[in-house]
C-alpha cells in the first residue's frame, strides 16, 4: 500500500488534521475544537485522538500511517519537536509535543511551525512547486513567514528564521506587538488594516462598528468607500516595502501570500506586484513573482504531511 | 606540492592578488593598478599578466595554481563567470571574465560578487570560521552584503541576492544611490554618514570641509564634537535596524561588519550590539553575535581564491 502521512494544524480554536499521499493529496479530513482551555496534555491527548478518528473515517489503521507531522503557532526546537510558548494556547512553555505524540501513537512526528508548515505545503503541492526559493507570508492577526532556499526550509540557527513580519520598515513608526516600532506586521496585517482605517477614518460610521473585521474595509473599498480605498492601497505599497527588503536578501523565485487577505483577489495583487516591480531591482523582479497561496487553508496541513513524509523517506528534516 | 590558489579582487583602482594555501594563507601578494580607463580586454590583460608575476615573486609556475577565483564590483553570471556591468569600471558590460581568464591562463576560473567573495573569506578563515551560517556588510562608498546559509553562499535566482545594503529601513526616507528612498544604504554607508553629518552640523567649519570623509566625522566625535557623535550614535543605531530586520529572516549565528567604517573600532561595535540586543528577537539574538571582520581589505581576495579552492575540490560552486 502506498504511504500515507497525517498532517495536524494546530490552531487556538480547531485542530485540523488531513490523511495525506506521499504527493501530497488530502485523502481525509477532520476538524476538531481544540479546547485550549483544558491545557497542554488535554489537548495533546486530543490530537492522538483526532489521528484515530481520522484514519477510522478513511478506512485504515493507525499503523497504516508512516509518520505525522504538526504545525505549531509558537516558537520551538524543531530538532527536538519542543514548544517553548504558544501564545494562543493557555499553559503552553515547554511542551515536548513531538516525544508525547510519538508515544501516544507508535508514530514518527516531526513538529514544525505552523508558517514554516505552510511555506513547506506550498512549496511541495501549492503555488511553489515548481520552485526551489520562495517565501510565505501569512496576512493574518500577525504577519508570518516562511522561507524555502535550495528546497528546504530555512529554520535558522535558533530556529527563529523568517520571522518576516518583522521586517522593519519604518523605523519608529507604529507600534508593534513584539514591541518595536516600525515592523511590517504592524502595517500589513489584518490588525493593523482595522486599526489605521480607524485612525484615518475615525468619524465614519463603518470605522465605529466594534466588530470591524480587516474584510469590511477590503469590502468597503469594493464599494467606493474612499477611506478604505486609500487604507488598501496603502497595505498594498506597505506589503511592496517588506517584500522588496525580502527579495534583496533572498532574491528568491516566488513570494507567496495567504491568509484572509486572499479575499480581496487579484486587485490587490496586482496592486503589490506593482509597487514591488517599482521598488525591487529588475535584476531580481525579473525572475521573481508575488502570488496567491493556491493551498489556502490547507497550507498547514499538507505542509506539516509532507515535512512527516521528507522525514520519513530522507531521514533528514524538510 | 599542496595545492595553490590565486583569489584576485577587482577594484576600480587596484587590482590585489594573493596566492592562497587550501587552508586559507596568504603565501604572496601584489597589488598593481587596475589602469580601468583602458577598458574591459586591457584590465583582463592585467589580471592574467598579474597571475604571472604573482606566481614569479613566490617562485612557482602558473602551471603550479589549482585555480583562479576572481571577486568583481558589479551584478554578474557567477555560474557563467559573466559580469553583466562593473559601475566603477568604464566599458565593463557583459564582460565574459571567466572564459577569457581561462583561456589565457589555461586554469579554471570562478568568478563572485566580491561582497559574496568577501563573505565567503571571512565564513572560512576570517571572523566566521566556526559558524556555518552569518552575513556580511561592507560599509564604504555603499553598503554590500554576503550571505552564508548552511556554509553555502546565498546567491539568489539570479545572483542578486545578499543585497543588504537595499533592506528598506525607513520608507520614504533618505533618497538612496538605487532610487529608493530610505535604503539602509542611504543611512550608514559611509559616504551617507558625511552627508548626513553636513547636512545636521551644516554651520560647523568640520562639515565645510570639502574633502570630509566619514573617518573625520568618527575622529570628530571621538574628539568631543556634538554633532558628530550624535551622526556616530544613529550611525549605529541605523545599522541595527537593518540587521535586526536580516537577523529576522535568517537567524544567523554571526553579522560580521568590514569596510572602513572599522576604524570606529569596539565602542561603535558595542553600540550597534545593543540596539541589535534590544530590536531583535531574544530567541535569535542569544544565538548571534555582531563583530568585525578578522581579514580586513584581504577579504576578498581570499573568498575569491577559497571560491577557487572549493570549486576545485567539489566541483561546485562554494
């Protein structure tokens, strides 16, 4: 029988888990609450659980699966599948979730994080494959990054690599979460698209809703609504900035953007390949494109399969 | 005999040649002019007539060299040792180093970056032989970079990675050498240092000097001058911000800094340290470190020749 590998995407509200191909086809899925709130072991316990319930819906035993792999929202020691925080996840420091799962299932796991996974997953069977440089970002609460050099990913010395929402891009400009001033994230995430339009246009009835979500003003500009037409056009001239910077250092085949962002379509996108086409050196640009992730959701999860599956058959991490 | 390399760095001025052990040291030297207004074929004349009289004044043949490395000022072909254009050099446009080299000197010929090439001088004998992984920043008239990536040179799709100096710092800020504005480049080359010091102190009778180089501004501030040490202290701060953005993407273990700019000496390193120490991600920073380059001017030639050394030895390109 051919291999076939479980890809978990660990998220403060699901855990979603797919039964992958070797070539990365989503044979079977499954989402589940997390339940964050019970704690690290809950929720470990949980995802050993989810892997039995995935490979009873497909038919299979947990035996027939070769190895799984997990994406995590936090940083880690990926050699040794180790979270150290997970800010989403109430008690996570310090959680061994590579050598509790491996337990619980008898299984190989590898854990890598969850950007990483969907720069991984887009690079093998998503809008990279046909690349070997390419990086991720994920416009989401935060801005976060994955890079694939020479076909791997480049977790970095500390496995603190691609944290590329953290490209500076105006120094001492606005506020971000990590506490500085000026990072990309605090321009271009989902966020901070809610909060400059609120800033910028503060006495508009749109700017006032509580629930004002990042789609409302993408939406909003749709419809003529001249704020939020300026607020995207900036986001886009904003995303152009840190991608330039990126492209500089990588000079890489691919950027690939995903997350809610995705909604506002190929506007946008041609909106930031312009900007970048502006800003970057032709030399780079020329053979360099900005796409939409083709995976979308499911980045993480065929990302985190398939890094289980580089594993399994190289014995060497994604 | 063990084996011998010649690395050669191409200036605008000079042309610098060693002769290189396998392990890195410089058996012999020579440096003789560039005479660049003669043109691409005359300059490469040069360089092959250099190779000669290098291999003379150590008492060895030609035919005693393994191979040639060469490091030129310019965007290039590295895999087809094709430099596409050389600013500094009149006429260099698609000048095809390599074969040309080869051809007159009968030797296998590499050609680099020569930021890359020093990059790759340090990674290997210089400040970075015990990490696998670093950048470099050559701080002079602008600011180049190197990237080692698991004791590879980032080149990029299309050799123009490791474009550090073009990390964007400060969107819409100072106007820099590549249209952009607010290139790090724009902020803490040295030639930005003096403008930025002529401009904030424009009254003083240091900033009419019309010969001020970025080494008076550094004496200036060493000796007492306000305005000066107020440049020297955002000169540091401003490189950090650039790292720290790098630092983000790559999670090296070491920045290694060269360029004239290291007559600052430890104070201004101890500066740029600690705004890298409170920008940059702990995770990432505990593992890193910033320090100036070992080889100093030499590290080009020896990337250049060690390039030679490793091409030689594996067959691919270091």
């Amino acid at each position: 029988m051919a291999k076939r590998y479980v890809g978990i995407d660990l998220g403060g509200t699901n855990l979603k888990l797919g039964l992958v191909s070797a070539d990365g086809e989503m044979m079977e899925s499954l989402s589940v609450p997390t339940e964050a709130q019970g704690g690290p072991d809950h929720v470990l316990a949980r995802m050993a659980d989810g892997v039995r319930q995935l490979a009873k819906k497909a038919g299979i035993k947990v035996d027939d699966i070769a190895a799984v792999g997990v994406g995590v929202p936090g940083p880690l020691d990926s050699a040794a599948g180790l979270v150290y925080i997970a800010p989403n996840l109430p008690g996570w420091v310090n959680v061994p979730v590579r050598d509790t799962l491996q337990k619980a299932l008898g299984k190989t796991v590898v854990v890598e994080n969850d950007a990483n996974a969907a720069a991984y997953g887009e690079f093998r069977v998503g809008a990279g494959r046909n690349v070997s440089s390419m990086f991720i970002l994920t416009l989401g609460t935060g801005v976060g990054g994955g890079i694939i050099q020479d076909g791997r990913l480049l977790r970095g010395a500390s496995d603190t690599g691609a944290e590329l929402g953290h490209t500076i891009i105006q120094y001492g400009g606005r506020l971000c979460g990590c506490g500085n001033r000026g990072c990309l994230e605090a321009y271009a995430s989902a966020t901070a698209v809610v909060a400059r339009f609120r800033e910028q246009a503060a006495v508009s009835d749109l700017s006032r809703q509580p629930d004002l979500e990042c789609k409302d003003v993408f939406d909003a500009a749709d419809d003529g609504n001249k704020a939020a037409a300026r607020i995207v056009a900036e986001t886009a001239e904003y995303l152009a900035v840190g991608i330039t910077s990126i492209i500089h250092a990588l000079n890489p085949e691919l950027v690939v953007l995903t997350g809610g962002m995705m909604g506002a379509g190929d506007v946008f996108l041609d909106a930031i390949r312009r900007h970048v086409g502006a800003l970057a050196f032709p030399s780079a640009w020329k053979v360099c494109d900005v796409r939409w992730s083709t995976l979308g959701g499911d980045a993480g999860i065929l990302g985190a399969a398939l890094a289980a599956e580089a594993f399994d058959r190289t014995g060497q991490r994604a």
